[in-house]
C-alpha cells in the first residue's frame, strides 16, 4: 500500500510499515513543516493513503482537497513510539479497502466514511 505519513507519526512506525511491505514516505522526510493542505495535496498527488493523528484533515477531506487516496486519522491511547507502530501495522493488514475512506482508528473500533468522489 502507498502511504504517506504526517510528521505526527513516529519513526518507528514508518519502519514498521515499511518492514511489512508498504510504500511508505514521510511528509518530515520531503516536505517538512508543511501545512496540512498541502500535505493533503501531496497524498492526493502521489496517490497515497494519508496517516495522521491530526484531526484537522476530517474537514479538509471532505471540503475542496477530496483525498481520493485515503485518510487514516489514530485516536489511540497508545503513544510509546513501538506501541503505536505494532498498532498501525496491525490496523492497517486487517483490510484492504482504505482507499476512497476517511477511517477513524482507536482503542476498540474502526469506523469508515466514504469520502466524496473527486469530479
């Protein structure tokens, strides 16, 4: 899976992710200090699934920037860097259908909105 990572999301989870396969990029690695609209402008570009714990992306979504790709916003209460990579990791293999979603991760659920088709 294709996936861009906000800098919110800690190191050892991008590596975690990578180790499992994905294609993982960093917005801390190429576009540091970004706002969130042009974070989201690059996962809609590069066709990659948005990870984030920020919850402003909700809005942006759903507003003019659809992100067709995908975003997942954590609401964990995991926060020890390798907690939260094994529970990105596990999330993230129990489907494959994260595309086209703004997906809601915590502690016990996942919840899955379609997001607005682009057009």
């Amino acid at each position: 899976m294709r996936i861009l990572t906000n800098e919110n999301i800690p190191t050892a989870a991008v590596e975690a992710l990578r180790s499992a396969g994905h294609d993982v990029v960093a917005v801390g690695a190429v576009a540091r200090g970004s706002s969130d609209k042009m974070v989201l402008q690059l996962a809609v570009q590069e066709n990659r699934l948005l990870l984030t714990f920020d919850k402003d992306f909700g809005e942006l979504a759903f507003g003019d920037l659809h992100a067709t790709a995908g975003v997942i916003l954590l609401r964990i209460s995991a926060r020890s860097p390798s907690a939260v990579a094994d529970m990105v990791v596990r999330a993230i293999a129990r489907r494959d259908d994260w595309g086209g979603h703004f997906s809601v991760i915590d502690d016990t659920q996942t919840r899955m909105t379609a997001l607005p088709k682009r057009g």
